[in-house]
C-alpha cells in the first residue's frame, strides 16, 4: 500500500529540525527501500514541512511511520496529513530526470470525496503525483503532485480549480541524505 505523509513544521521550529536532521534521517534511512518521494517544503529559506510518499504494508505500518518519527516526537510539527496514495506515474522520484535550475513544487488538491478518480496531469515535469485516498482506498479525497515548475503560478495550473475545491502549492526538493 502506498502513503502520502506530510509533516508540516510548528512555526518557529527550523533551530529544532535542524538540530534533529541526523536523527531524522537515521530513521528514515531504515524506510529506503519503500521511499517513493522524499523532501522538505520551504517558503523561501524556512522550513515549512516534510514529505515521505511510501509503499508499506499497511495502514498500522504507516502510522507507526508518521507518529514515531524523531522530529513528531520532539515537537517540530503543527500536524501531519497522512492520506492512502496511488503512484500513478509508476517509478520513484530517483527515476526523475529533471533539470536542477526549475523550481520544484509540492501541490495539494483537494476534492468533495468521489468513487471516481479524476484525471491527474502527465507530462515530463512531474516527479510524483497520485491520487489521495480514503483510508480504505475506496474513494478519491484530493490529489497529491511533485513536479518541476517555472513558478508557484505554473505548479498551481497542474490540478484544474474546476476539479478541486482547493489547491496548495509549497516550494519543495528532493530530501535525503547529500552524497
């Protein structure tokens, strides 16, 4: 089962994540193998929040990943969305070929729920993107998009305000450990 997890930051805890990065990312190191996308959100240079989409046994499993993380634990984070997800695109963000000079987006759509999935966007400059599912993965609450952009503007026009009651862009980048 696939998961799409957002921790977004409690104002004023960058000093906090940023003390915490290594233990942040021990513990993610022990999910690479199920990571499909990783990164922080930011608005300008603060931190605004933490993406993981991951494939993991179950919903137990996924929560035990949202809630056990070092810096949900030390109190970094306002709160977390945690939503079933479908990859729709197949592959994992490290399969992305992209150029590193675009601007890269998290967008968050959201709809009235539907048994219907709705048309996602396609396209080269999508990283990630797939729907946001009901915990039972029955029906389709928003969608969640990772894509390279050349502006807030152009990253918000992927998902049609028509379809989506709201939308939400955060600047993002790949996460993970620098090699």
């Amino acid at each position: 089962m696939e998961f799409f997890c957002y921790h977004r930051d409690r104002p004023g805890s960058t000093p906090l994540r940023t003390e915490m990065v290594e233990e942040h990312w021990a513990y993610m190191d022990r999910f690479a193998e199920t990571m499909i996308a990783r990164g922080p959100t930011f608005s300008d240079d603060t931190l605004t929040g933490s993406v993981h989409i991951l494939d993991l046994p179950d919903a137990a499993t996924a929560r035990a990943f949202a809630f056990e993380e070092p810096g949900y634990q030390a109190g970094a984070y306002r709160d977390v969305m945690l939503r079933r997800w479908s990859n729709s695109l197949g592959r994992t963000m490290w399969d992305f070929d992209g150029r590193p000079d675009s601007g890269r987006y998290l967008v968050l759509g959201f709809t009235e729920p539907t048994p219907d999935r709705l048309d996602l966007p396609n396209g080269d400059a999508l990283i990630a993107a797939g729907p946001l599912l009901s915990d039972d993965g029955t029906v389709m609450v928003g969608a969640a998009v990772l894509l390279e952009a050349a502006s807030e503007t152009a990253a918000r026009a992927v998902l049609s305000p028509a379809l989506y009651v709201g939308v939400e862009v955060h600047q993002w980048e790949f996460g993970g450990r620098r090699t």
